[in-house]
C-alpha cells in the first residue's frame, strides 16, 4: 500500500506553530466555555431509530456522499430506504 492517505479536512494534525497559538480552554471566555461544554455529549436516544453497525461500501459511494457534506451518513440510509421500496430483496 504506497498511496498517499487523502486528507480528511476533520482529522488532520496540528503543525507545532498551530499548536503554540492555540488557546488553552481555561483562558476561552466563560460563556463559550459553557456552551462549548455542553456540546460534548448527546446524551441517550430517547427512542433510538438507527443500530451503529460496520458496512464496507465502495470509495465511490462513499467520496460521492461525503462530498455533500455534513450528514452524509443520513443520506446514505435515506438513498438505502428509497432503495427497498422499489426494490424486493432477494433471500
């Protein structure tokens, strides 16, 4: 495997001057503190709707989804449900 990986733009690494200019979170406003804390969890799914599972899909499908950007995952199981109603599966 010699190909270089692609760059994801949300999993990338810090270069030494980033990490030196960036703010440590105590010294961060106490407000965005706050709001920023209360994004790091969602909490339990009151009714959950989806099973996480593992899927090996194509780097076609894939690129084509991610390149719609965020929520890329729900569309791929919108275009999966639009699928099965058309669709009869085979046993």
């Amino acid at each position: 495997m010699n190909s270089k990986p692609k760059i994801d733009q949300e999993d990338f690494e810090w270069t030494a001057a980033e990490l030196k200019a960036a703010k440590k979170f105590a010294d961060l406003p106490k407000s965005l503190q706050t709001k920023l804390a209360s994004r790091k969890s969602r909490g339990t799914q009151v009714l959950p709707t989806k099973i996480s599972t593992t899927i090996r899909l194509s780097s076609e499908v894939i690129d084509s989804f991610k390149a719609t950007g965020a929520g890329w995952q729900t569309r791929i199981d919108l275009a999966l449900k639009e699928w099965l109603k058309e669709h009869e599966l085979a046993s």
